[in-house]
C-alpha cells in the first residue's frame, strides 16, 4: 500500500512541478498590479513583479482565507471536544479511580496468547 501510495504520488506530483516550472520561465515579464480600480495609472498604489510570482501569492491569499475561514466553522466542533475532555476528566477524578483493570485469572481463549 505504502508503495502505491509512492507511485501515485510520483505520478501526481512529477507532471504537475514540470507545469509549474513551464509557468515560471513562460512568465517571467514584470506586469504592474493595479491596487486603485478608480486610477489604475497611480503608482502609488501598484506593484511590480513577475507575473508568476503574483499568480503564486493569489494563490496563497486563496489557501489562507480558506483556511481561517475552516478554521472558524469548525471552532463549535472543537469547543465541544474540550467540553467532552473536562467531563471525561471530571468523571475520572469523581470516581477516584483509573479505568477498570483486566483481571489476572481469566482463562485464555485456544489460540490466544497470555
């Protein structure tokens, strides 16, 4: 399985960091950014850089929006495993014991090992 697993991801990753190399050496041109939509020829507000580049850090912006947005969605599930961990711990403390021990005189099963 383990092996699969290589080769898939062989497959996957090889062809797709060939595209993005092609990318980068395709687009090397400088582009201006325009960050003022009422006058995109204010220099101010613009950046310079290679094409590739901008289309990297969209894509990054994308992945961290997403990801602290999934992060607040998901915040009342992890609320809830926390409250579930205090009660387990809760419980634990007012019985006043650990978790019930086998006991020592069981009979073993045939084919089982003791």
């Amino acid at each position: 399985m383990n092996r699969v697993r290589k080769i898939v991801s062989f497959v996957i990753f090889v062809p797709l960091a060939i595209m993005l190399i092609v990318l980068c050496v395709a687009n090397r041109e400088p582009v201006r950014l325009a960050l003022n939509p009422f006058q995109p020829s204010d220099t101010v507000l613009s950046v310079t850089g290679p094409l590739f580049l901008m289309l990297f850090l969209a894509l990054l912006v994308g992945m961290l929006i997403g990801a602290v947005g999934t992060w607040f969605a998901q915040g009342k599930y992890r609320k809830q495993a926390r409250l579930e961990a205090r009660a387990a711990i809760a419980r634990e403390k007012q019985t006043g014991s650990a978790p019930a021990k086998p006991s020592t005189n069981a009979v073993a099963l045939p084919g089982s090992r003791m």
